[in-house]
C-alpha cells in the first residue's frame, strides 16, 4: 500500500512539474504591457513595503530564484532579471514577498530559517542512512539504522510542510502588491495570468511535501507495521 501510494505520488509530482514549466515558459513569452523588468519590479515593491536594505541580484541557472534571509538578498534568474513578461514579474514579486515577510517578522518564516540547519544535516544523513539501513534490514544495527533515518525524515518532511504557508503567503502579499499597482499590470488578464503562474509554482511544493510525507509513512511501515507472516 505504501508503495502504491510513494509510486502515485511520483506520477502526480512529474505531472505537476510538467504543467508548472509549460506554464512558466508560456507567460515568459507573455509581454507585459509595462515593459518593466523583473528587477524594476522587484526594486520597486520593496520599496512601497519601506524596504532598503536588501539587494537585488542577477543569479545563474533557470527557476534558480529565491530569497535569502541571511544576507537579505532577493537573488533573481537572468530570464527574471532582465525578463519583461507576466512570468518575470510574478516570480520577481513573489521572491520580494519573503522579503516582505522577513521585515515584518512572518512567523512562518522565522521557523523555517531557524530549521535550515538542522534540515541540512538531516537531508545529508538520510541519503546514506537508509541506504544502509537497507542493506542491513535483517540485522539489529539495520533496525537501528532506520530508525535513525526515520527521525531524519520526520525533520525533513516537517520542513516541507512548514514551507507550505511561507510559499503561499509570499505569493498571496505578491498579487495583492501587483493587484494594487495597475501601472505594472495594467490588465486584469495580466494579473490573472500571474496568480495561474504561481498557483503552479505553488503546487510543486504541495507535491513535494505529499512526497515527504509518502516516503515517512512508507517508513513507518516498514519500522512499525508489525510482521505478521513471520
């Protein structure tokens, strides 16, 4: 059963991941009619919230944008950076929304700042862990091992979970900002193709968590399920 749920949940994460990208490079080739750039966008939202001291910066790779609460940077992708589309400018809000939630002291997000650490080590210990723990089921210290894994997964999927309300409420402070700013989106067509955009965005991790999820059940079931037919 457990697998069968860990198989469903892959199948729906592709789907969702297929769906998100196919949607991100449609309205990156969507003009906004502004003609602002991410970075315009981003400078600019940060500043109606009283925000100066965080810079923004121009980062390699694609969908690489995020916030980082540690040296206060809003760190965009170059499509992002430099883009002038529906899609540059929901990501670049959205990113500033953490930022948003950084200076008002967003309760969510102080939490899943202060787990990073502890995620880290957990995310690292697991992947060798219950590699072994595998490996070494039928012996006491395999037994052991897994139970070690187990509490590395709970710390993990916990993370997961917590990143939920952080994601859904940047998104939520980027529309109602974008919603409020009609010489940036100067449509409703505009802004309703930016929520579809972080809608999808947002569903990628609800997949992830219901994946972290999935893999500590199956877990559980294996440490706990009970042995019946021994």
């Amino acid at each position: 059963m457990g697998l069968i749920l860990f198989i469903g949940i892959a199948i729906i994460s592709f789907i969702v991941q297929a769906r998100f990208k196919s949607k991100f490079r449609k309205y990156s080739e969507t003009p906004l009619h502004a003609g602002l750039t991410g970075r315009d966008i981003a400078e600019k939202m940060l500043h109606d919230n009283g925000i100066y001291d965080v810079q923004i910066r121009s980062v390699e790779g694609s969908l690489s944008d995020h916030y980082n609460p540690g040296d206060r940077t809003v760190n965009l992708s170059p499509e992002v950076y430099h883009g002038r589309s529906i899609a540059a400018a929901a990501v670049a809000a959205h990113e500033c929304g953490h930022a948003v939630q950084h200076a008002k002291a967003y309760s969510w997000l102080q939490f899943r700042s202060a787990m990073v650490p502890v995620v880290n080590i957990a995310s690292n210990l697991l992947q060798w862990v219950f590699m072994l723990g595998i490996i070494l089921f039928a012996s006491g210290i395999g037994h052991t091992l897994l139970l070690v894994a187990f509490g590395a997964m709970i710390v993990v999927t916990l993370f997961s979970v917590v990143t939920l309300p952080v994601e859904f409420d940047a998104s939520n402070r980027a529309l109602a900002w974008l919603q409020t700013n009609r010489g940036i989106m100067q449509t409703s067509t505009e802004h309703t193709q930016a929520k579809d955009a972080l809608w999808w965005a947002a569903m990628t991790y609800v997949v992830a968590a219901l994946g972290s999820v999935a893999q500590l059940l199956y877990l559980a079931m294996m440490l706990f399920g009970g042995r019946s037919d021994d």
